[in-house]
C-alpha cells in the first residue's frame, strides 16, 4: 500500500468532510446557544440545496452569488423556525428533540410535495482536474473544500470579533450571567439558531452539484454531523473541525480496506468510544 | 404504595385495558381492524417498557434494536434450529435480556444527551450488523421471509392454534396484558417511586443511597425483555429496517406525546396516534405533513403529554393562577 | 471518632481547591465549617460524601476509609448531606421526599415488590408510619401531601433536613442549613440541631451566619484559600488573629 494512496484517500476523505464540518458547526452552534439538539437541521441543508436547483440550475444565477443567497434564504427560514416554534424550547432538550422530529417531518413532507420525491441533478460549475505532488483532486472538490474552509473561517471572525458574535459566546457559556450583562438573550437565540440554519443551507448548496438534491439528501449529513459533534464535543467549534478531520480521515482510509457498511460500523463504534472514553468530546466542556 | 403522580388508581386502568382488549374481538372480526389492533397491541408492549425506562430519565434510542434481536432470534431457532415458537420465544428474550446487561452497562456510564446519543449509536450498529453481516443467516439487505407462525399449543386435551388473525390477536393480547400487569405493579411500588425520585435528581438520590446505575440498569434489562419478547412474537417476515431509526423515532413520538409521568401516558399515545396514522394513510405525504404539525403543537401546547392535560387544565382553573412547570 | 479527614487535597487543573486538610468531627458534636466565599467548604463536602474524588489524602469514617467509594455506598455507611441549593424531589411531596430518602431503612427486591406480598405491603405501611412520625418532629406533618416544590423556602429547607434524618444517617453534613431564613427561625434551627446533638447524631455543617455558627457549634474549623488556618472553639476562634485577617474586607454577614 503506497503511501501516495494513503494520501489520495486521506485527501478524498477531508474533501468532503469539510462541509460535514459546516453542518456539524451549525447543530453544535445550536446546541450551544439553546441547548437543544434540531433533528430537522438536515432539512435545512436540503433547502439549501433546494436553493441552489432552482437559482442555478433553473434561473441560472451565478453559482457564488447562489451559494450566498441560499445561505441568506435557509438562514431566514431558520429564524423563522425559532421565532414561531424554538425560543419556547430553549433547555428543553426532549421536548425539543421531539418537536424537531415533527419540523423534519413537515418540512420533508413539504418537499416531497412541493418539488417530487426524484432526485434532481444540479450541474457543475467547475470541471477539470489538479494534480499536484502526485494526488489528484477534481476542481469541484476543490472549489467545494475551499469554499467550506472559507465559511468556517467567516464564522470563526464573527464569533471572535463581532458584538453579536461575542454575545452568542456569552450565552452560550452561561446564559443566565449573560442575561445579567445585558445580552438580548431573545435576539442571540434568533441569530444563533438562524446561523446555524444558514450554515446547513451553505453546505447543502455546496454538495448540491456533487451529489443531486433529493427530499431525503439531508439525512446522511445530519448523521456524519452528529458523529462528528460527538466526537469533538457538543458545544464546541473547533472541536467540530477536528472532529470533522478525524471522520473524514476514519472514512477516507476505511474505504480503502472495507466496504461501505462496515465503515459506517466503523464511524460508530468510534462514536461509542469517544462517548465512553470522554463525553464531552476532545473540546467539549463541562 | 404512592401512586405515581399523575392518573392514578392501577387497578381500574388494568382492568378498563383488558375490557378494550376484550371487547374489539367481540365487536369486529374484519382481517383490517385485527390487523391494525394487533400491531397496536405490540406497540403498546414497546412503548410502556421504553417508559418504564424513560421514567429513570434515560431515553433509550436502542429499544427497537432489542425487538430486533428478539424477533431475529427466534426466527432462526425456528427455521434453523427447528425447535418450536413456544421455545424460541423464552430463549430469544434472554438472548434479548443478556444482551442488554453489557449494552445498557456501557450506555449508562453517561447521561442525558450523550446518552441518547450513544444509544443511537449502539442502534445503528446493531441495525448495521443485521443488514449487511451474516448475510447467510439474516438475509442482508432482504431480510428473512417465511417464517412461520406459531405451532399449535396442546391445552388440555385440545389444541389452540395460532393460524388466523383473531388468533393472533389474542397471543399478542395476552402478551400485552401481562407486560401491562408487570409493569403498572412496578410502577406503584418502591421501585416507581425510587425511579422517578432518580428522574428527578439522580445526584440527590444517590447521595441519599440510591445505587442510581443499578436501577436504571434493572429498568434496562425488563425493558429490553419485553421488547424481546414482543419482537419474538410479531414477525413472520423481518428486516433490518423495521428496527431502525424511523420506527423507533415513532415509539419514542408515541411515549412521549401520551406522556412520560404517568404509566398510561404511553397507551393514549399509541392508540391515538395509530389511529390517526392509519386514518391519514391515504394521504401519502400529506400523512407527514400532518403528524408533524400535531407533533409541534402538542409538545409547545402540552408538554407533559396528552394525558397529563385533563389534570393540569383543572389544577389551573381551580388555582385561577399558573403554577409553574 | 466518627469522621476523620488525613491531608485531603483535590486539585481542579490548576487550582488547588482544597490543599492537606486534617480534621476530624467528634462524634455527637454539631462542627461548623467556615471561611469566605472561594475557601473550599462545599468542595469539603463534595469530597467528603464522594461526589467528588480526592486528588490527595483520605477520608476515614468509625475507623474505615471512604474516600474512593461511590455516594451511595458511603450514604450507606452513615453519612448523609444536604445542597446549598436546596435539592429536593421537587415533583413529589413532602411524604414522598421522606420515603424516598428513608428507602434504605427498608429496601424490599424488585421480586417483592413484584408479588405485592403482605410482608412487602407490612413495610411500606412501617415506613410510612415513620415517614410521619419524623415530619412530625420538624413539624412538618400537616404538609405530607403538598408538593415540594411549592413549599415556602423555610419548609423546602426543614424537608431537606428531614430526609437526610430519613436515611438513619449518623453523620449529617449540612450545606447552610439557615440560608435565607428569617432570625425565628433560624433560632428554631438551632434547637432541632441540638436536639439532635443530644439524641446522639454528629453534624457537620457551613454557614456564613458568624452569629448563627458561634452560637450552634462546638468545634469550629476556619478554612481559606482550600487551607486550614483555625480550628476550636467557637470564643477561640473569634478572637483568633489570622481568623479576623481572613475575614477582612469581607462585609460580616448578618443574621
């Protein structure tokens, strides 16, 4: 096994992880702010690709400026989730996870209704081919990796440098002491969760062009976001990213010696350890 | 002993499920509604013992997968090992129960989400290992077919038999009756009470002697007993998908939107929403649609359950004040 | 001697919470804890009744190490504790919280309790005769059957120490047992805790109510910083120099 193919499999593996990544840092960013887990969030990331069919495919709107309005759209609808329906779930995590549940179900519902239950491929923006150092990427993956990574770093610079942004990590560490302070607790819940949403959307329009949308598309990223959270600790964003690499390392490398279920077995049981070994997560707190 | 906050008086409800149970054969003998009645029979076998469980404060998102391995148990002690269905049903529930020692052993090291969480995990795993392992033995991706229904049980000379629907009906009838029976006792003893003392403070109990890991392990082990033995019961032909994530999301949406407080919370929800599911069958997606609108507007509405609402409503007018939740 | 703590330490990272506490609470004594805010007191406690383990040192209670055990087993051994937030049952009433706690004075199997027998049905009517009987003497009976949690704060406070009396415990550890009382009662705190004294149970408490604390305790030990700095008498301790530099700069709580 040479190692350029352990490489080429490692590289395959974090191209997509990447997004995962940004689904799981919307869920964990939930999580954070209103302590509860959104089952539906992988609805969101459909929407997002929704998004992305119709002002690209359909209308034929520049892809970037498409990725950003879909962001934007998903994030609205987020805010109008919490608005109408999780500001009174705020702690409330079973009640909470049951009312996700019943949002997934509608918005799944929705879908299937409003657009067909058939995939709908979505055309690339990006052909050809890199090579360099030995190992190939397509330009997709690499438009796509770049462009998560981008998000992520945004999303980094926002938590860290804005007002709103320190607010949410505030709350996020003590809700009450930040209440005190005076944080809009109202309005960090309704930014919070709407970022989270966008996030989704962004990733699924990023995927959209790689893997067609579909009602059902969001379930698998919600899973990989929920292994990943697990692993690199609910609550924590940097933990995400490195929770992110090690899947997409775990999956990457686990193709290569076995088959597709056994490597989903695989990214369980590592989920089982993480959660045995250290609750928390590698970054998690208390 | 206390009764369990919440609808209270164990008897009269045992009593007033085995009349219902009773009654629907005298009233129908359509294929359909036994049918139906039968699978809500089950589902109220699995719901009361998830809410035994949940009432300890765990949320066990792997019960589904121990009626997977009760019921893949004893299908192959039936169609390998070619020994009867009334001696695979015990031996599948202690395969169901031995396996849920270490399972629940290693879960319950940890709490709240990560818990859920890693049930969840244990779920997939085991689904997993049903759907693509062994395939010689499961029968992969296409489960197994042909299983057949029970044998006939001599009985006093004569012989019942377990061919038709009504017959079916009642082995699971009893089966239900009897979980019920076992577990409203549990709930209004000592061990109701200790278990939801645990719910409620799991620190402040075992700072008062409460061995905590003990009992949610004993509520474990029953729980994953009945849903062995309810999974033995019910199948004549199985596949990986049936104890996945989607049904077992619904008994989770069952137990809880009856309520969790109360041991009858789990039978309101099942009724009812099977009912209404079965009701908005025709309508495909529109069936979804509708369930999840009542699923929203019940947990913000009444988020102790449907059956905790009759009492709260009349503690509120009778206050004229709300008290806090 | 009932409890006895051996250079107890326990470090959180980088903070030594608590550094080579020696101590030891007599028996049928009521000790008092203090120090300001930050000493480590509820971390005593914490370590003491094994929510919490030791980093450092060990904890001996009638001559047998605890430290190392799990809350349950040393509950088991005699010492039972209350919360600073008063932690109940709060779903539950009154009798219901005593029951409860009182659970391991009558333990029956889950196969009992299955079979309803009539020896089963004997002990839980034995235990809740005594359930009463002890919400009697904290003067709490007429209250049996209201929910906890909307009890007035005095009586969640008396329910808590009811509970930890449920257990048979032999040494109560009370995290300020007179927070938020009016002075009435927290006099009629003290006489409930010499009462007991007199009635052979050791208690162990912390208290930030200087005048509550010297009027109570026999044995008085003052930490600060997770240090012992004092330990004697209630006069002892009020004249002690170190005590009084302690305390400086911090507002003397009133009664």
């Amino acid at each position: 096994m040479s190692i350029d193919l352990l490489v080429q499999a490692l590289l395959n593996g974090f191209g997509l992880a990447m997004v995962y990544v940004l689904v799981a840092l919307g869920l964990t960013l939930i999580f954070s702010i209103l302590e509860i887990i959104n089952f539906a969030h992988g609805e969101f990331y459909m929407l997002g690709g929704y998004v992305t069919y119709y002002a690209f495919a359909v209308f034929g709107l520049n892809y970037f400026a498409t990725l950003g309005f879909a962001i934007l759209a998903v994030g609205l609808a987020g805010v109008v989730a919490e608005r109408l329906i999780f500001r009174y779930l705020r702690g409330k995590t079973l009640n909470a996870f049951i009312v996700s549940l019943g949002l997934l179900w509608v918005m799944q519902a929705s879908a299937q209704l409003s657009f067909g239950v058939l995939d709908k491929p979505v055309p690339s923006a990006f052909s050809g081919i890199v090579r360099a150092f030995g190992l190939v990427i397509s330009v997709e993956r690499l438009v796509v990796s770049l462009s998560a990574i981008v998000l992520i770093a945004a999303l980094y610079l926002f938590l860290r440098w804005s007002r709103p942004g320190r607010a949410m990590r505030a709350v996020a560490q003590d809700a009450d002491a930040a209440a005190l302070q005076g944080v809009d607790i109202e309005l960090v819940s309704a930014l919070g969760f709407g970022i989270g949403c966008a996030l989704a959307g962004g990733a699924g329009g990023l995927l959209a062009p790689v893997f067609a949308v579909s009602p059902a598309m969001g379930a698998l990223p919600v899973v990989k976001a929920f292994i990943i959270i697990i692993i690199g600790g609910m609550g924590s964003l940097p933990g995400a990213v490195v929770g992110g690499l090690l899947l997409g390392s775990v999956e990457g490398l686990g193709s290569l010696f076995m088959g597709s279920a056994a490597v989903s077995v695989l990214g369980f049981l590592v989920v089982i350890l993480a959660l045995l070994v250290r609750p928390r997560g590698l970054f998690g707190g208390a | 002993m206390e009764p369990s906050r919440g609808f209270g008086a164990p008897i009269a409800g045992l009593a007033l499920l085995a009349a219902g149970v009773v009654a629907l054969p005298q009233l129908t003998r359509d294929s359909y509604y036994l049918d139906v009645a039968t699978t809500i029979l089950m589902n109220l076998a699995l719901t009361m013992s998830l809410r035994l469980q949940v009432s300890t404060g765990q949320l066990n998102m792997a019960h589904i997968s121990f009626m997977g391995i009760g019921a893949y148990a004893s299908a192959l002690l039936v169609t390998r090992v070619g020994i009867s269905f009334w001696a695979a049903l015990p031996i599948a529930a202690v395969v169901a129960a031995l396996l849920a020692f270490p399972i629940g052993g290693l879960a319950l090291r940890v709490t709240g989400p990560y818990y859920f969480l890693i049930t969840f995990a244990f779920s997939e795993v085991v689904r997993l290992f049903f759907n693509n392992f062994f395939v010689d033995l499961f029968g992969g991706p296409s489960g197994l077919v042909g299983i057949p229904k029970p044998s006939a049980l001599p009985w006093f000379g004569r012989a019942l038999t377990f061919t038709t629907k009504l017959e079916l009906y009642t082995l699971m009838a009893a089966l239900l009756l009897v979980t019920a029976a076992v577990l409203v006792r549990l709930e209004h003893s000592r061990f109701g009470l200790v278990a939801s003392a645990i719910r409620q403070g799991d620190l402040l109990a075992e700072t008062l002697g409460v061995n905590v890991f003990r009992y949610k392990l004993t509520a474990y082990v029953v729980g994953s007993l009945v849903a062995g033995v309810a999974g033995a019961h019910s199948h004549q032909v199985l596949h990986s998908s049936d104890f996945g994530l989607e049904p077992m999301v619904l008994l989770v949406v069952f137990t809880v939107i009856g309520g969790t407080g109360s041991v009858w919370g789990p039978v309101a929800g099942t009724v009812l929403m099977t009912i209404a599911g079965e009701l908005l069958r025709e309508l495909h997606h529109y069936e979804s649609l509708v369930f999840g609108v009542v699923l929203i507007l019940t947990m913000l509405w009444a988020p102790d359950g449907l059956v905790a609402l009759p009492g709260k409503l009349a503690r509120r007018r009778r206050a004229g004040v709300s008290l806090a939740p | 001697m009932p409890l006895e703590l051996r250079s107890v330490g326990r470090r959180f990272g980088g903070l030594q919470a608590v550094a080579d506490l020696s101590m030891t609470v007599a028996p049928s004594t009521i000790h008092g804890l203090i120090g300001p805010n930050g000493a480590g007191k509820s971390t005593v406690f914490n370590l003491i009744t094994g929510v919490i383990p030791l980093t450092s040192g060990a904890v001996f209670f009638k001559g047998e190490r605890i430290s190392g055990l799990r809350p349950a087993e040393i509950c088991r051994l005699g010492i039972a504790r209350t919360f600073q937030a008063t932690t109940l049952f709060r779903e539950y009433t009154v009798l219901q919280n005593v029951l409860v706690a009182a659970h391991l004075l009558s333990a029956p199997g889950l196969g009992s309790a299955l079979l309803w027998s009539s020896r089963y049905r004997e002990r839980e009517r034995r235990a809740r005769e005594r359930g009463l009987a002890l919400l009697q003497t904290l003067h709490l009976a007429g209250l049996a059957d209201q929910v906890a949690g909307t009890l007035p704060h005095r009586d969640q406070k008396a329910l808590a120490l009811a509970m930890v009396l449920a257990t048979g415990a032999e040494l109560v550890i009370l995290d300020e047992p007179m927070a938020g009382l009016a002075a009435q009662e927290k006099a009629e705190t003290t006489s409930v805790l010499q009462r007991l004294r007199e009635q052979g149970l050791t208690v162990l408490l912390v208290e930030h109510d200087m005048k509550a604390v010297m009027g109570v305790c026999d044995t008085v030990t003052v930490l600060d910083h997770g240090l012992r700095i004092a330990e004697g008498t209630p006069r002892e301790i009020q004249a002690n120099p170190a005590v009084i530099e302690a305390y400086l700069g911090v507002e003397e709580p009133g009664a």
